[in-house]
C-alpha cells in the first residue's frame, strides 16, 4: 500500500478539562514535550502513513504551530463535538485522495509504531479494523451509585484508536448520518452503516491521557539506552568544512566519500548503537559510488528512521568535535539548530561541544578531524 495513500487524523479539538491545568490537555508537557508534537511524531515519521491532518480548535491556532513546528503537518479546525471535527477532517482530506485513514486521539502519546505497523497490514483486507483490550476486571451495571446486574466481560472489549479504515466507506458512514449527529467514536459511525468492524490487538501502554494523574504515571513501559559514536576524518585544501550539518568556510576541507562530515557520522553511529543495528560501514559502504558526495544528513535520517521502526524515539544527543582547526564556537549554536531539526528535539536536547588535543596527536598537527556523540533512546520494552 503506498505510504501517500494512507492518511491520520489527529483529533485534537477538544478542551480536556478533566486533566486539569491551564492548557488543553493535548498541549501540556509531557517530559518537557508538547503532547500533540508527541503524537503526531509518531505518525510523520511512520513510513506507512503520508498525510497528516490535524483536527485543532479555532481558538488553539497559535498553540498548535507552536507544538507543531517544523513537522510538516497540515491543520484545518474542527466542531462542536468529535463527530463534527472528523467529518471536517475527512473534507480537507479529499483533494489527498487517500485510501485509508487512520483516525487518532491527541491524547494517546505513546500510540507505537509496531500498533501503527498491525493496522496498516489489517487494512489490507477490511474496511474497518479498530485496536482493541480485553477486559480484565469484574464489571457490573450502576443504578444509583450501586452495583446492579453483572456483565460478561467476555463479550466486552475496550476500544482504543489509532482506528483505520477505508476512507470512502467512512466518508459514506458519515453522510449517512445527520449533520448533528453526535457518536462516541468512528467505530459507532461504521457500526450505525452496518459496516463490519475488526480488531487487532491493542497496546496497554497506548493509554489516553485523561487525569491529571496520568500525566505523572507513564503510560508505556520504557527503557532508556545510549549508543556511542566515533569518526575521523582526514583535512585537506578545499573551501570549508562541513561539521554537524554546517559548512565552515575556511581554505579546508574533510576528506571522506560523502561530505566528510565528521560529527554527523558520529552521530550516526551513536543511534545505530541504540538499536545493535551496527555501524555507519555497513548501511553505507565508502567502496558504493552511490554515496560519493552525499549530505551526511542522510545518514542520520537512515538511522533515525530505524530507531523508530524499533519503537525508539531520540530524547538527547551530545556531540563532541575535537580539532585545532577551524573553531567551532562561532558555529556551534546553528550546528546545534540543525542537529536538533535532524532529530525532532528541542534544542535544549542537543548539545555540541569542542575541544583540542593541545596540540598532541593527528588532531594538535592538524593533519585531521575527530569527533564523538552519545544519543540516548527511549525504547519500548
């Protein structure tokens, strides 16, 4: 299924009063993140998926493009109730043409790409595959504040979203509804065409942030791990050298098969680590034309992508570039802008530091560039 036919959308119009705080629940921190940015990262960095559509509240413009920045997705705003904001979200959809849309709580942030990867594959064959959780707990009516009659958790199940389906067959299910009509979720507007929904597993750790309590217990079982990089390269005439995805002007350059860019192939190599996905050399072998002269930016993004089909998401990364010259400290903030751009974090994530070798070694002669990074990951276990 071509990844440009697979649309999200983000609902996220809603106020989340019962979360408590001063913003709607979808734009509070989360480990020092926006929990919009959060969950809608999962999706434009999910190979399978290749429109994203943001349902926001009017009154939220200027909090989402800040939560939003530099991802790439598009907004349009939504209703008075979830119903009204997906209705919305499909129309500014059409001109996308997609075949399937995934339709996605703001307040789910820890949705995995393995949950993602079992809906697009379920997709293939039905029009409407929703994840779902049994229930595990006894479960009974209420009438007045006491327990009633028991249910059979057996044939209960909780729903939880991303909820995929064919987009033609829910925009149907939708005009076949009045326009005011109000339904808990989309699998209710599936259900009320008498379409047929499926299900696939659902995650436990993919819980919606609803209390302001759940913004202090984590949702996902994680494990943080950090990987190491290390790269040399040698110098040469030229007319700048590229360090951390920015080109110093100087009558030098690094000698390499790609750009040479020292840093970033550490950086490479540090996020290959967290995931024992081995080394720089072996994704991209210097004896392959095919990476002669490329941007180093690649690299990283090859890697990057990796981290994130295994479930990761890059929380820091630091940087050391060891040389006698060219000095680093006019160009160390852009090189940290853009290694945080590489890596979707906050440049308060990033860190760059440089250092010489006192004029010991191939570094103090001059004759080359060393560079070391550490990334650290957030993996699901």
């Amino acid at each position: 299924m071509p990844a440009s036919k697979i649309a999200a959308i983000i609902v996220a119009a809603g106020r989340g009063h019962r979360a408590g705080g001063d913003l709607p629940k979808q734009y509070r921190l989360l480990d020092g993140e926006p929990v919009l940015r959060r969950t809608v990262k999962a999706f434009t960095r999910h190979p399978e998926v290749g429109t994203v559509m943001v349902v926001i509240h009017p009154d939220d413009q200027e909090l989402f493009e800040v939560a939003c920045k530099g991802l790439g997705v598009s907004y349009c705003y939504g209703g008075d109730n979830r119903s009204q904001s997906v209705r919305n979200g499909l129309a500014f959809l059409e001109s996308e043409s997609p075949s399937k849309v995934l339709v996605h709580d703001a307040a789910r942030p820890h949705i995995s790409a393995a949950l993602i990867d079992r809906l697009c594959e379920a997709l293939s064959s039905a029009d409407a595959v929703v994840p779902v959780l049994p229930v595990v707990d006894a479960t009974y009516t209420l009438s007045d504040a006491k327990i009633g009659e028991t249910l059979d958790r057996e044939h209960l199940a909780r729903v939880q979203t991303p909820q995929g389906f064919d987009y033609k067959a829910l925009v149907a299910a939708f005009k076949a509804l009045p326009d005011d009509a109000s339904l808990p979720d989309e699998t209710a507007v599936m259900r009320a065409s008498q379409f047929d929904v499926s299900t696939i597993d659902g995650d436990p750790a993919n819980i919606k942030l609803t209390f302001a309590e759940d913004f202090d217990m984590p949702g996902a079982s994680f494990l943080t791990v950090s990987g190491s990089g290390y790269d040399v390269h040698r110098l040469g005439p030229g007319d700048g050298v590229w360090l951390c995805g920015v080109k110093i002007p100087c009558e030098l350059q690094l000698v390499g098969h790609s750009d040479a860019d020292a840093g970033l192939h550490a950086l490479t190599d540090a996020l290959l680590g967290t995931i024992g996905a081995g080394d720089i050399g072996q994704h991209f072998p210097p004896s392959d034309p095919a990476w002669r002269g490329v941007a180093s930016a690649a690299f990283v993004e090859h890697a990057l992508s990796l981290v994130h089909a295994a479930g990761g998401m890059p929380v820091h990364a630091d940087i050391t570039l060891i040389c006698e010259k060219p000095k680093i400290g006019p160009h160390r903030e852009k090189m940290r802008e853009t290694v945080a751009a590489l890596l979707g974090l906050p440049l308060t994530r990033v860190n760059i530091k440089a250092t010489t070798t006192e004029g010991l070694g191939f570094t103090g002669r001059g004759e080359g560039i060393a560079a070391q990074a550490i990334a650290t990951v957030k993996l699901h276990e």
